[in-house]
C-alpha cells in the first residue's frame, strides 16, 4: 500500500482510519460568499460554518487528529461592521453554552489562543468555564483562536520577555526558541503538522506564523460552509503521501 492510500477502516465499527497527521490547523474562510452566493446575509454564513466546526470536530477523532486549531476571529476582523462582530461574538458565546455538555461527553479538551481583554465579560467568562470543564479529556484537543493574530502574539510573548529580563529572572542570551514558545498563546500546543485554508484564498493571513514554520499547506477552493468531514479526510490521505525534512535532505 503506497502512502497515499489511506489504510481501511478497521472492521466491526468504530470506522478509525489514521492518516497520521495529529495536529490539524484550519482557516476557515468563505462564510461570508457562501452567503452572499444564496442573497443571504453574511451571519447565515457563519452560523453554517458554526455546524461545520462541530461535524469536523466530532470527526477528527477517527481520522487520528489528535489536535485541531480553529481560526475563528483575527485581530484584523473588528474592521468588520458593528452587526457582523456582535453576531460573531454572540455565535462564539452560543457555541459554547450549547456544545459544552457534547464537547465533555466526546473527550474534547478545549482551549483559546489570542489575546481576551477585548472581548466581552461574559464570554471571557464562557471561555474560561469551559477551559476548566474540559481539562482532563484527552481524545482531541480543540482549539479556537479568538481575536487572534500571530504578529500580535509575538508582541505580546516579547513585553512578557522584556518584563522577565527586566526584573532579572531572565538573561537575553538566556532566550532560546523553546522559551519564546512557551511565551507565546500555544505553549501547551504542538506546532501544527498540516494548515488547511478553504474558499480559494492562498494566503496565511497572521495564523500561527512562529508555529507553523514546518507545517505544509493546503488550499482549498470549497467554502468553509461546504467544507465536511470527507473533504478532510481526502486531505490528509493526500498529506500522508508528502515527504516532511524540516530542513534536511532526501533521505
Ligand atoms: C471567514 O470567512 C470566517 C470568519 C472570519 C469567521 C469564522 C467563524 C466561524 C466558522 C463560525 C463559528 C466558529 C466557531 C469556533 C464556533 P469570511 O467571512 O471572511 O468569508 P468571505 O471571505 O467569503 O467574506
């Protein structure tokens, strides 16, 4: 069997199929054209692709996705009208209270990256409650990215650094890529093996640039709405056939 045919499920249910790639990172773009190319607003897009997050999250289990990283909401896309920011924010705050008890249930450990002081009481608090909720489940590691940029974060990771040298903990030489890491949102996270981004767009767009200096991408031209757990499943026996050197050479 060559490494791109994915090998069989394994028979008498459970249908796991483990294509070998563990941590998933996707931008999830398009809601706003799939709408648009329906005359519905920009919201309905979004909630559709809210009911996406949660078929691929129940399905990364059985494909062998061990982590999965979510760009839900960039430091960028305040820039947005007032009404699609409120809505998204309040899609966030649903999403949680409704998927709490089923993410608990499946073994979803789930955590946020990005910088919360801006975003509302209410959902920080959702945010935190459901971090705690969900801390000792280990079948996937979902994580959501609100109000996230890579940029920002490495800001962030160098005042936190700068205050360490500052009250003499921490030594310049003393820096090492191991310690911005664990300065930066994802200390707890490994970098992402395979970046997915729907809807035709090839940019990275600020997601996880320290993180995914090794990760390969893939572009798709589905809209995240249409995007479903099959199309990823056709990525990753695609991925599992690409060659990973980190820098070196054939082997
Ligand atoms: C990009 O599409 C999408 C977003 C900025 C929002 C992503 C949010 C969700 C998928 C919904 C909920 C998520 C969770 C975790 C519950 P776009 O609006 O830029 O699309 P466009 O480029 O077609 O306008």
């Amino acid at each position: 069997m060559t490494a791109t045919e994915p090998s069989p499920a394994p028979s008498g249910g459970g249908g796991v199929t483990d294509y070998g790639v563990p941590h998933v990172a996707i931008i999830m773009d398009g809601n706003g054209r799939w709408a648009k190319q329906r005359g519905w607003p920009r919201l309905v897009g979004h909630r559709k692709g809210a009911e996406r997050v949660k078929e691929i999250v129940r399905a990364c289990p059985d494909m062998g996705v061990k982590w999965l990283t979510v760009y839900a909401f960039s430091t960028e896309n305040w820039k947005r009208s007032t009404e699609e920011v409120l809505g998204l924010m309040s899609l966030f705050a649903r999403y949680i209270q409704r998927e709490a008890d089923a993410l608990s249930a499946e073994g979803v450990r789930m955590r946020f990256i990005g910088d919360r002081g801006p975003l509302d009481g209410k959902l920080r608090g959702l945010m935190d409650g459901i971090e705690a909720r969900t801390a000792m489940n280990t079948r996937l590691n979902l994580t959501v990215a609100i109000n996230y940029g890579g940029r920002d974060e490495l800001r962030r990771a160098a005042v936190s650094l700068a205050a360490e040298i500052a009250a003499g903990r921490l030594a310049p030489e003393a820096i090492t890529d191991a310690v911005i890491a664990s300065h930066l949102d994802t200390a707890e996270v490994p970098d992402p093996d395979l970046v997915i981004r729907t809807s035709g767009e090839t940019r990275t767009s600020n997601f996880l640039l320290w993180q995914a200096a090794y990760a390969e991408y893939e572009f798709t031209p589905t809209l995240w709405p249409d995007f479903n757990p099959a199309a990823l499943a056709a990525i990753l026996a695609q991925f599992g056939g690409r060659e990973r050197r980190f820098g070196g050479v054939k082997g």
